[in-house]
C-alpha cells in the first residue's frame, strides 16, 4: 500500500508537459512612431514555445480554442487581446490601458490539474509583466536626455532658474503692492471728489441758480443803467457844449459886424465859460470811456465767438473812445491859449475873431461829430452788450441746470469706482499672499535641489543614466534573483510523502492484523490459569511480530526498492518498529476491549488522521475542526519523527516526538489493562448475542 502510493507521486509535476493548455492570440500588432511594427503576442507566443513545462497547443480561431475547453480537450486555454500589443508599448498615451490576457479553466476535469494550469496561468503572467516592466523602463530612459543630464549641469540650471523666477516674482509683489498703494490714495482721492461733488451739488441748487441768474440780471441791468446815465449825460454836456460854441460864435459874428462894439472883456468871459464846460465834457468823456471800454472789449470776444464780429464798427468805437478827451483837451488848450493871448494881445479886433471864430468852428464840428457816435454806435453797442450778457447768462444758467443733473451720476460712478477699486485691492492682497507662497515653495525647492547636489544622489542618477537602457529594462523586469537554499532535503515528492503513507501502511496493517487473527485465545484448559495481563501480553506478542515483519518490509522496500532519500536509515528502521509496535498495540486493544466496535473505532481513527493529520497539506490549511483535534492522533507525531530520520534532524525534536507517540502507549496500556475489565462481561455477552445472528 505505501509503496504504490509512493510511487504514484514520485515525481508528479515531471509529466505537466502532458497537461494540454491551448493558446491563441488576436493581437493585431502595433507600429510606434518612427518605428517597426511590433506583436508583443506573437513574441509570447514564440517564448511559449520554447517552454515545455505545460503542453501548450497553439490553436487557429478563438471559438475552437474555447469550445476545446469545454469539451475537456484543452485543460485550460489563455487568449490574448486584439489590444494586446498597443497596451504594451503605448501604454503612456493610452490612459494607462493595461494589456489583457483572458483566462479559461475546466475545473471539472481535474481538481489537481486545474492548479497545475494555473501555475502555468502565472508563469504567462509573470512573463507578460517581465516584458512589460522591461519595455517601460527601456521607453522611459529612451525618452530621457542621458546625455544633457550628464554632461550639462542640470541641477545648477535648475536652481538658477528658480532663483530668477523667486526674484522676479518678488519684484512683480513690490509692483502690486505700489500699485494696491495707488489704489488706496485714488480711493481716497475718489471718496473727497465724491465729497466736494455733494457740495457743489448743493451750491447747484435750482433755487440758488435761479437766485444768481436773477442778481446777475439785476447788476447788468443796473451796469447798463449806470453807462447810459453817462452816456447821456456826455450827450447833454456836448450838447451844451455845442449850443454855446454855437452862441459864442454868434456873438462873434455880431462883434465881427461891429467892430466897434467889441467889449473884450464879454469876449474873455464867454470863452472862460466855453473852457469850463469842455473841462465837464472831457472828463465826463473820461468816465465814460473807463466804463464802456471792458464792455466793448467783452462784447468783442463774444461777438468773435458767435461768427459776428465787425472789425471797422470796434476800432471806430475804440478810436471815438479814446479821441473824445484828446479833442476837448486839445479844443480847450486852444481856448485858453487864445485867451490868455487874445487878453494880452493888441492885435486888431477882428483878425483876433476871425481866427476864434475858426477855432470854434473846429472844436464845434468835433463835437458834434462825437454826439453822433455816442447817439448812435456808442449807445446801441452798450444796449446789444447788455443784451448779449443776458444771452450768456442764460446759457450758463441752462448748463449749470445740466451739470448739476449729470452730478449725479458723477457721484455714482465714484461711488462704483471706489467700490471696484475696493474689490482690486481684495484680489491684489490676494494675489499678493499667493505669489509668496509661490516663492516659499520656490525657495524650497531650491533648497532641496541644494541638498541633493551635496548629498551626492545627483551624482549616483547622472551615473545611472551613463548604462545602456537594455540592461536596465532587464534588471527592473526581474530584479530579484531568488537562491533556493535547501534546509533539509527532499529530492522528489516521493520521498516527500513517504513519512505519511510509511506511517499509513503501518495503521493499515494493524487493522489487517486484527481483521486476521483473533485478538483473544480460545479458552483451553492450559490457558485457564493464566491471568488477565498475560493472557493480553501473551497474544499482543503475536500481533507485535507480525507488526515488526511489516515495518521491516515497508522500510526496506522504501530505501532499496523505491530508493527514496533518507539521511539516517538505520533509525528510519527503529522508528518504523516502535511506530508499529505503538499503532498495533493501539488497535490490538481497542478491538479487544470493545471488540468489533473497537475495529470501526480504529478504522474511523484512521479516516480522521488521513484527513487531518497534516500528512499531505499543511495543518494550518485545513478546517478548524482538524486544526483543534489533530494533536490528540498519533499519526502527526510518527509522521514528524520519520521525516527527521529521512531529511534530518533538528536538536532534539526526534527524541521529543518519540516521546509524545509513547503518551498514546501508555494511554493504552492503561486502557487494556485496566478500564477494559469492568467490560469484559458486557464484550462477552455482545459477542455470544452477534455470533446468535448467524451473520457475523
């Protein structure tokens, strides 16, 4: 029994090339720019090839290679994706697509083989992601400068560019802080003009300008009044003036007719008074030439503006303005200058009144010339100035109405653009707390990019970039390589299970034993003497021997003819003995203290300790019910103790396993030479009744 199990899993994963395992690939290939077309599923599918660890089988279509799965044909089948190859290569601009590969298994066929299929299953995947690491690792160095980040100094670059920015970014933060500081002065500019716009909005009254426009009216009113009082009164004394030339020249007329009758003293007297009233009228003229002369100067502007203006009609006033007083000085000199001369004079009468007469003639026609302007130019210009200024002021009246409307909105515009130049301020500090976490972060960076140059970790990436990217797409792809260090060994799986059905073979023989040979002698005169325990010793004897022959069988058979490996043979043959003696002993009692019930007892042992006993898989993978009860069964503790004979021992846990297999013979003792008494009688009547059915 164990050396056919034994063999049976000598070596069984020397046979997986048999496991069938179907391929095929939908890959439609991908072309790199600047590049060759390339099937990363093809290039599996060639590695596959040189792989024969499994039974690959390269099919044609898809449908067929599933449907063989199906139909047990295939154990298991791998497809892979029409994508499968652009994943691979461009997986940088394909949002990270990763490759696929799809995976069917008929676990139905063979619960073994279906793990020996998925070993296979992630041999292909660590030979997808093997490739995959590779490509992108050669992709990615490929794509960096090596040679500018060797040969140039990219990290001084780097930091000297951060500090121009920090720089720069400093003075753009003095820039807004001057400028958030104009802000804040035209705020306050805008809030004072917004103030001054609400007074004068109140000296712009309607009820104020209508007052100003009617005390405006009144003092040009008045003005003009005033200037046609003395223009008039000018009139009057030219007038005057002219009526006594007139009768003074009557007068001479008479005494020119007369000689005679020439009193010269009437004479001097008439032209005293003649020279009083000139002195009136040139410094009435005076007076009103200082009055009209800023009239006309201003009715001569405004009459520039409005396209009317008369040159000849302003220089001829002008020129009258400025000549009355000339004339009457200049006519009242020549009076008195003949006065005094006509008193001292002895000229004759009458060429002394020719010549005044003459004289009188002159100043009376300049005098009247002078009436005539003042009646006529004089007098309209002041009326069409009073007019105009009227005019004026009306139109100013009209636009102060119209300013102070449009004040309004001034003062809402301010008040909008204070308000704006509020929120420019808001965002400006805000920009400005921004722009210095900027260069903090700035500043930062260069400080690291400082510390990696001095800790010489630039220096290991620059040495790092100098190697060919092959090698390193090799190295990442795999970069561990794993050394198996053999504890104790084990060169084949046979040999690996050999402690569990050596340790099997020798319970099954025990059974076999008691299924055999009767576990208590007939009840013959020569025994009727012998007591309890040697009557349980002497026929255990027999059943020890024959567990002795099995153990040596089994063991030699193990070593010669299965040639398993084993590292002390000599104590595999003892331990083999003592483990028979305790298993046969066991089941020997069991059967003789409860007879046919004490074999199914030892069967269902047996049962359980295949199961849970951790001969085959590890105790920790099994339920809880076997993790909780397998220290109470035997089978660990033999199992274990062979496996220190064949792969080799460790301190004293051999000693110590042999003596916890011993607990279980004492505990058996214990059992058949003492608990088993009291149901002695019980067993015997059983037995008589079982042997009363004629079928057992």
């Amino acid at each position: 029994y164990a050396w056919f199990n034994i063999y049976s899993n000598w070596d069984p994963y020397a046979n997986t090339s048999s496991i069938k395992i179907a391929v095929y690939s939908e890959d439609e290939g991908f072309t790199p720019e600047g590049k060759e077309k390339q099937n990363m599923g093809e290039s599996i599918i060639e590695n596959l090839r040189e792989n024969d660890k499994l039974g690959w089988t390269f099919t044609k279509d898809k449908e067929s290679t599933i449907d063989g799965v199906k139909s047990g044909k295939y154990y298991a089948a791998i497809i892979i994706g029409n994508n499968f190859s652009r994943s691979m290569i461009n997986f940088l601009n394909d949002n990270m697509e990763t490759p696929s590969v799809t995976y069917y298994e008929n676990a139905k066929k063979n619960a073994i083989a279906s793990k020996i299929t998925q070993s296979g299953k992630s041999t292909l995947q660590e030979t997808i992601n093997e490739t995959f690491i590779e490509t992108v690792v050669v992709t990615i160095l490929n794509s960096t400068d090596a040679d500018s980040l060797t040969k140039n100094n990219v990290l001084s670059d780097i930091s000297d560019k951060l500090k121009n920015i920090s720089e720069n970014i400093s003075e753009y933060d003095s820039a807004i802080k001057q400028f958030n500081e104009s802000n804040i002065g035209l705020s306050d500019t805008l809030k004072k003009t917004d103030s001054l716009v609400h007074d004068i909005q109140g000296d712009m009254s309607e009820e104020r300008l209508n007052a100003s426009k009617a005390s405006a009216d009144n003092v040009i009113d008045q003005y003009i009044s005033n200037i046609n009082v003395s223009l008039n009164r000018l009139i009057d004394i030219n007038s005057s003036l002219e009526q006594g030339i007139s009768d003074l020249r009557a007068k001479i007329e008479i005494f020119k007719n007369n000689g005679s009758a020439v009193n010269k003293d009437d004479i001097v007297k008439a032209l005293n008074d003649l020279i009083n009233q000139m002195n009136n009228a040139s410094n009435a003229s005076k007076q009103l030439a200082a009055t009209l002369k800023p009239v006309l100067e201003h009715f001569k502007e405004e009459d520039l503006n409005n396209g009317g203006y008369n040159q000849a009609l302003y220089d001829s006033l002008i020129s009258s303005l400025n000549l009355m007083p000339e004339l009457i000085k200049g006519a009242t000199q020549t009076l008195e200058t003949f006065t005094n001369w006509y008193m001292q004079s002895d000229t004759k009468p009458q060429d002394l009144l020719i010549y005044l007469d003459n004289v009188l003639a002159q100043c009376q026609t300049s005098i009247s010339s002078l009436n005539n302007i003042l009646k006529t130019s004089v007098s309209g210009s002041v009326n069409q100035a009073g007019n105009l200024f009227k005019t004026s002021i009306s139109s100013i009246y009209n636009s102060l109405i119209s300013a102070s409307d449009n004040l309004t909105s001034v003062s809402t515009i301010i008040n909008g653009a204070d308000s704006t130049l509020t929120n420019v301020n808001i965002t400006l500090d805000t920009m400005s707390n921004l722009i210095n976490n900027i260069k903090n972060t700035l500043d930062k960076a260069d400080k690291e990019l400082d510390e990696l140059k001095a800790d010489g970790k630039y220096e290991i990436m620059q040495k790092l970039l100098d190697k060919d990217s092959s090698e390193y797409g090799e190295f990442f792809s795999s970069p561990v390589k794993v050394t198996t260090q053999n504890v104790y060994e084990a060169v084949n799986y046979g040999t690996a299970v050999a402690p569990f059905y050596t340790t099997l073979a020798l319970w099954v023989g025990g059974l076999l034993l008691t299924a055999l040979i009767k576990t208590s002698p007939d009840e013959l005169d020569e025994f009727k003497n012998a007591t309890l325990t040697q009557k349980y010793f002497g026929r255990y004897l027999i059943f020890w021997l024959m567990g002795q022959i099995q153990a040596i069988i089994t063991v030699l058979g193990d070593l010669y003819l299965l040639k398993i490996y084993c590292v002390h043979p000599g104590i595999f043959m003892l331990t083999a003995s003592i483990v028979s003696f305790a298993f046969t002993l066991l089941i020997y009692t069991l059967t003789l203290s409860f007879g046919d019930v004490g074999k199914a007892l030892a069967v269902v042992l047996v049962v359980i300790q295949i199961a849970g006993s951790s001969g085959t898989y590890p105790i920790e993978l099994l339920p809880s019910f076997f993790r909780n009860v397998y220290i109470y069964f035997p089978f660990p503790y033999a199992i274990n103790a062979i496996r220190e004979c064949i792969s080799g021992f460790y301190r004293y846990d051999y000693f110590i396993l042999m003596g916890q297999l011993m607990i279980f013979v004492i505990g058996t003792l214990f059992l058949g030479l003492l608990i088993r008494k009291p149901f002695m009688k019980l067993n015997h009547y059983m037995h008589h009744r079982m042997h009363d059915t004629k079928m057992m």
